[in-house]
C-alpha cells in the first residue's frame, strides 16, 4: 500500500474537531478484525451447527422437469416410511390459512406475474422448483422419503435464453406476460441520443453477454424455525443478511403479524447478496414447525444451492458509442434483455430497471438512452449477485470506451481522461447524481502503481511467443441508501453495547461499529460490544446489501454514540459541581477545567446514569437510538489496471499484474477496506475467466455442481496490489462511501480489455466471459483463420 492521496481533510467521528487526529484515534486505523479469532477457529456458530430438543429435518422434492404442469404428486410411498413425521404439497397450504406465496414487488411491472409459491400449485417453471416437502428425525431419512415423493409431469416446451424468449414461437410462461417480457424500462433522452450518434466522427458497437452467475458462499442457505404455541411466536434462526426483512417476508408468506415473529441470524458464512432475499426454504420449515410443533431445520445441499438458490446476472446487450476524432465522448445508447428467470423473488423484476442508471462511469457523456427488457425463463429466478447491476453497466461501459481506444488509436487512459467528470455534484445523462470524487487523480495514481507506460511499451508478445496485454478500467458505484438503526447502550460498569440493523458476514462490522462508537465515546475499544442479527434485540433494520451498512449503520451508530456522550456530559457535570458546558470528555474521561481539578471515567458516569439520586431534571438511563437515512447516494470510484500474457497455442491467460485503485471517502479500517477489494476482485476475475452457469435447451442446468461450475480458487487469484484515493463524501457526518462491491464491479471489464488489447495484433475485438482457455483459443484460431 501507498501513501493514500487525499482530496480533504480527515473526517472525524467524534464531532470534536480538536481530536480528529488525537493519537488514540480508532477510525482509519487497520484495527484486526475482531470476528475472525471465533471463525477460524470453529467457534463460530452458523444455522447448520444450531440443534434443539426433538428438532426434525425438512428436505425438498424438486422438480427436474424446466417446465411441466404438474399432474399428480404421490406421497404415500413416502409417508409410510419409518422416521417420516409428514409430507406437505401446495394443497396443505391452500387447505391451511397460510397464503404460502412469497412475496413479489409488481411495481412499474408490464404485467401481473404471481409470486413463488412455496411449493408448486399446478405448474413447475424452472428445473430444481419445490414440488413438495418431507420432515422425518433425521436429515438422512427425510431425503430418503423425499426420493421416494412420485411427481407426473406433462413436460411444456421450454426456452431458456432471454432473447429467444421474447420471440413469438416461444413458450409462455405466464398468461399474463405473452412476449414474456415482465418489465420494461427506459433511462434518458432517446432522440438526443440518437441525434449524437448521427453526427459523432466514429461509433463503436458491441454485443455483449454478462454471463450468468452462481453465488458460492461457502455457506449455503439454510433455516431452522420454531414455533412456540403458548407465546403462539415463530422463531426462525437463518442464513441472512437482513433480519428485519426476512420477518417482514416471512410474515407476508406465513400470514403471521410481523410482532409474533422473531429472525435470528447467526454467523452467516458469506452471503454475496443471495441471502438478502426470501426463499422457499425458510418458509417451508416455518409452515412444517407450525404443523408439527417441533422445531424443523432445512440446511440446503450445494447442489441444490447451485440449482434453487437465486442466480445472478445474465444480461444480453446491444451497445453503440459515438465518438469523435479528438476521443470526445458524444453519445451511448444501449439495449439490454435480462433473464429473471422463472419468477420474480421480492423487487427482482424491477431491479434490471436501474442498471442503466450507472452507464455513464466516469464520464461526462452529454446522452444516453438505455432500453431494459425484464424477461422470464425456464431458469432458476435472477436476483442480486455483489454489484446487482452495477458490474453489469460498468461492463457495457469500459468494454465500450476500450473498443473506441481502439478504434482511435487513443491510449485507453488518454482517452478516459479527455472524458471524466471533473466538476461535483454531476448529475448524469441517466440521472445518477455524483456526490463527490477526483477521477483523474484516481486514474493518475492507478497507472503510476501499475507502471502504465512501461506496460504499453512491451512488445506484442514475449519470449515464449505469447501476447502481451494491458487494460483498464474505471467506474463509479453508488452505495448506501435507506434507513438503518443504530442503538449505544452504556452499562453500569461502564461497558457498551452497540447494536445495529445491519448484519455482517464477512464484512467486520463488528471491529468497524466499535471503532467509530470507541472514538465518540473514548471508552477503551474492548469495553465495546457489537450485536447484530436479532429482531427481537434490534430496532426496524434494513440489512446488509449494497454496500450500504458503513454508510447507514455506521453513521447511526455514529449519532447514537454523540448522544450517549452528550447525556454522559450533563451526568458528569453532576458528579463534578461543574456546569454542563464547562465539562470536557478526552480519551473517556471527564474533567471541568477552571472548576475541579476532579475527574470522572465513562464508568463513573454511567454507574451514576443508573442509580440512586440521578439529578433533578434528568432521565435515568445511558443510551440512545438513531434512525439514520440516508438522503443521497454515496458514489464510490477508482481504476484497476491489469497487465495479462496469453499463450494462443492453450489460450491459458496469466494476469501478471493487478492493480486496484479504489477511493470510499474516508476508510474506518483501511485493513478491511483492503480486504474486500481483493475479495471482491477475486469475484470479478471469477465472472471474468472461470464462471457460467449453462443450461440445455430443455432448461437442465449443466453446471450444477463445483465440478462443472468453476469458482476460482485461491491459485487462480493473482497477488491484487491495492492503492487508494480519499474523497470524502458530502453525503454524510463520517464522510464514508461504501466498498463491498467495488471489485466485481471494476474487474470483469479491466481483465476482458486487457486480454482483448493483447489479442489486438491478431484483430480480435471481443471475447465474451468467461474468458476460458476454450473461447480465448477458438478468438485465435478464428482471427488467424
Ligand atoms: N469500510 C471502511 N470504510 C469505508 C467503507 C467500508 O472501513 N468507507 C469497511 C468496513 O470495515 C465495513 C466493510 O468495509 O465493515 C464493508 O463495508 P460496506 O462497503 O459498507 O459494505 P457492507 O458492510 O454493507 O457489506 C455489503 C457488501 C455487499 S453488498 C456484498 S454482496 C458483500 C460484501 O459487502 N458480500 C460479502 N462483502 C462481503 N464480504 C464477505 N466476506 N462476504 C460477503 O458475503
């Protein structure tokens, strides 16, 4: 790591300007993360490890027909089998009151689609579709039965890719949406785009295919539900990333008052956006805890993770740039059908709606339109995958402005900043408004760590005769956004716990929260305790996605922690006979300089907060609740730099260097700021080189399993050299942006322009991801035939 580049002052989570650089300060420090001492040492406790007295195992029939009308379901063989406590189809829930429907935001939508049933009505959409569900003692005996469910199908046609499903001759999947087109959306000027493209000196077109992707956290989803028929309350213990969202959920599906249902999420081993939504699995387990009155716990396979779990991305786009002869940027028009799969889970239909709301980068592009097409398949449903969206415009974006560098005979930097933004707030051609940042900074610093200009003085191949390449790329991505909870309760003892609506699972929340709180207060950073991930214990949350939870959580942390600190100031003016605004608070401690040569700890204050004889005027008690919301979004930026070799005899690519500039305005914990990048960047090169999902024709999914489904392992990820620049963001007290999802945003497009920039002797344009061995080799024999 560099020095860092700043744009401003440090930001201070205190509010004390007088010790926003004290020597003891928490923020910007790479304080280790607290968690990890429990997780790598097995101590963690994840949904799957949780038991209770009598708990019984849920596990699913799944359709294996892609699209079917489901004509029988014979459950007797299963009942009948020892250990198996019931068998439930969609008609004991439409015998119960439970609407077993999960929930699906049909806002700004073309058509009406109905939701996920829990289990099948009359119709399977997509191979892996819950058809019924066994409960027995034991895990092993329930699937034994589950196996032993017979389902009649009569098979419908399928279709599986998004463009051939808006074709007439396709099948529908739904009365309502014919064309089979769920929604469509339309971001910008389409006459002024089109009017720039007419008269811009060159336009560069490419078709573009952002392959579909399978979330792999190590952990798949799993539930375990009780229900508690004197309190009449379900507990559901989950794998989430949202607590507060899956009891809402939860309660739409179960048709249970919010108020009688509590959500627990344990150690969550990853989530990556795919356990911020509702899946039929929790629900299934709360419908059978209810039934049996015993606690039910339904842990998914991997493979069924790979076949059922919400996939992510799969976009098919058709874009055009126009530019003119000096680099100038004129216009971006672009056209996109997303695959939502076979239903729409919560607000997944609308999401294909926003990507285009990041298409501009980084730069000033005076038009863009962008059409998005939402479009059901016989495939497991879409939903989000780190980045939702963003990686997919970014991808159109910087793959857009490499081929026009191209097309120019521009250096691709040169030609990126001859177009950045370099007056804020902008507002974009597609509405985006860019709260803050220094984009050619950023770029400069990227490419002197890289060694830019050595790179693209290398010949075109090297001594063992494979072509050498460099590529680029910028982007821009909007974090945060909503309403979070953040509680600071001081205890007798002086000891702090902080709570939040958020949930971390990887992220380290825990060592982040209590290094902001541990500034504001000056309470030793031991004394404070992080609690997320219970419903019952935590006010209204939102959750972790988004890159959202430092921007929202953190500042209500943050306001909560002001607050304590201020009350703890009246309690202290008490016990030192000193007016309130004579009493100062340094390093946790409380002095009235000019009146006492007294002081008084945080521990003193907040033992008195709590007893006998608290002053006249005062309420006992030593905490405080923010709802924090945040306004307007927090634009995170940067650049990585890839410098690639490409063997054309194999196609083997060797990413020799990686380079990841990234600027999240002020880093509470530079460490784990560091840490997601490269996490993120190791999924950005996983979409890149190695990952796909595939389905045949008739909507089997040929990549169901870690054999046929490559995520990249640890030797396929080259060293990531991180840097970073620090603008502040003017969105919010702590100045913070959000960083979760910065590399599988910036990734995919550097690694694809630099393996394309190495290929460019041969006149290869594009290779589509996953840039494996197979297609780099047939792009080469191609361009050399
Ligand atoms: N941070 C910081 N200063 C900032 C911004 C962030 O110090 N200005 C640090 C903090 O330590 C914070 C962490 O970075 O705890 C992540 O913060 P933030 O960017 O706010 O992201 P969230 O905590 O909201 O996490 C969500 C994001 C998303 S959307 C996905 S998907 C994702 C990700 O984080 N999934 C992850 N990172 C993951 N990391 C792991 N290990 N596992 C996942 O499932």
């Amino acid at each position: 790591m560099t020095d860092d580049a700043r744009t401003d002052p440090p930001a201070d989570a205190s509010g004390d300007a007088e010790t926003a650089d004290g020597p003891d300060r928490l923020v910007g420090e790479g304080v280790d993360r607290r968690e990890d001492a429990a997780l790598l040492a097995g101590d963690a406790t994840f949904t799957d490890d949780i038991d209770h007295p009598d708990l019984a195992y849920l596990a699913f029939v799944r359709s294996d027909a892609a699209h079917a009308t489901v004509e029988a379901v014979d459950t007797a063989a299963a009942e009948s089998m020892e250990g198996v406590l019931a068998v439930y189809t969609w008609d004991d829930v439409a015998a119960s009151e439970i609407p077993g429907v999960l929930p699906i935001s049909t806002h700004g939508l073309d058509c009406d689609p109905p939701g996920h049933p829990v289990f099948a009505r009359d119709r399977v959409r997509y191979q892996g579709q819950p058809v019924a569900a066994v409960v027995a003692a034991d895990r092993y005996r329930a699937r034994d039965a589950a196996d032993a469910v017979e389902v009649t199908y009569d098979r419908l046609p399928t279709v599986v890719d998004q463009r051939e499903a808006r074709g007439s001759d396709a099948p529908a999947l739904y009365d309502a949406a014919p064309d089979n087109v769920a929604a469509t959306s339309e971001l910008g000027d389409r006459e002024a785009t089109d009017a720039a493209l007419a008269d811009a000196d060159h336009t560069v077109e490419l078709d573009l295919t952002n392959n579909r992707l399978i979330p792999n956290a190590l952990e798949p989803r799993a539930a375990v539900a009780r229900w508690d028929a004197g309190d009449g309350r379900l507990t559901v213990e989950l794998t989430s990333q949202s607590p507060h969202g899956h009891r809402g959920k939860l309660s739409t599906t179960l048709g249970l008052p919010e108020s009688d249902i509590r959500v627990v999420a344990p150690s969550v081993g990853g989530g990556f956006g795919h356990k911020g939504h509702h899946h039929p699995g929790e629900a299934a387990a709360a419908i059978a805890a209810m039934d049996l009155e015993r606690p039910v716990k339904w842990a998914a396979t991997r493979s069924e993770n790979y076949l059922a779990g919400a996939h992510g991305r799969d976009h098919r786009t058709t874009a055009e740039l126009g530019v003119d002869d000096d680099g100038t940027i004129r216009a971006l028009r672009v056209e996109t059908d997303a695959n939502c799969g076979a239903y729409g889970l919560g607000g997944s239909l609308g999401m294909p709606g926003w990507y285009g709301s990041l298409l501009s980068s980084q730069y000033a592009i005076p038009a863009i339109f962008c059409e998005t097409r939402a479009v059901f398949t016989n495939t497991t449903p879409i939903h989000s995958y780190r980045g939702a969206g963003r990686p997919e415009a970014n991808y159109v974006a910087e793959r857009l402005v490499g081929a026009a560098a191209r097309e120019l005979d521009i250096d691709p930097a040169e030609l990126r900043r001859r177009n950045q933004i370099t007056e804020f707030p902008h507002e974009t051609a597609v509405g985006a408004t860019y709260d803050s940042g220094d984009y050619e900074l950023g770029l400069d610093e990227a490419l002197d760590a890289a060694g830019w200009a050595d790179l693209r003085d290398r010949p075109d191949r090297d001594d063992e005769g494979r072509y050498l390449g460099v590529g680029l790329a910028c982007y821009v991505e909007s974090t945060g956004g909503g309403m979070e909870s953040g509680v600071v309760r001081a205890h007798p003892d002086g000891t702090v716990t902080v709570s939040a609506g958020t949930h971390s699972h990887g992220q380290g929340h825990g060592t982040t929260y209590a290094q902001i709180v541990g500034d504001v207060l000056g309470v030793d950073y031991d004394a404070i305790d992080v609690r997320e991930g219970d419903s019952d214990a935590i006010p209204q949350g939102t959750g972790t996605f988004g890159s959202r939870s430092t921007i929202t959580g953190g500042n209500a942390v943050a306001e909560s922690a002001r607050a304590v600190r201020e009350k703890a100031r009246e309690f202290a003016a008490d016990l030192l006979d000193a007016p309130a605004d004579a009493v100062t608070c340094e390093d946790g401690e409380f002095s009235a300089p000019g009146h006492t040569d007294e002081t008084r700890t945080f521990a003193d204050v907040a033992e008195a907060a709590y007893g006998w004889g608290v002053p006249d005027g005062m309420d006992p008690g030593l905490e405080a609740t923010t709802f924090f919301e945040q306004d307007d979004t927090a634009y995170t930026f940067g650049t990585h730099v890839v410098a690639v070799a490409v063997d054309p005899a194999t196609g083997a690519v060797d990413i020799e260097r990686y380079v990841a500039l990234d600027d999240c305005g002020e880093r509470i914990n530079p460490t784990i700021v560091e840490g997601q990048v490269e996490g993120g960047v190791a999924q950005g090169i996983g979409q890149a080189r190695y990952e796909g999902a595939v389905y045949a024709d008739d909507g089997t999914l040929e990549t169901d399993s870690m054999l046929d489904y490559a995520v990249p392992r640890s030797f396929h990820v080259p060293e990531i050299q991180t840097e970073a620049t620090v603008t502040p963001s003017p969105t919010n007290d702590l100045g913070v942006k959000g960083i979760g999802e910065a590399g599988t945003i910036a990734a995919p497009p550097a690694v694809v322009n630099a393996v394309c920039d190495a290929l460019d002797p041969l006149g290869v344009t594009h290779v589509d991801m996953p840039l494996t061995e197979e297609r780099v080799r047939a792009a080469v024999r191609e361009a050399e035939e």
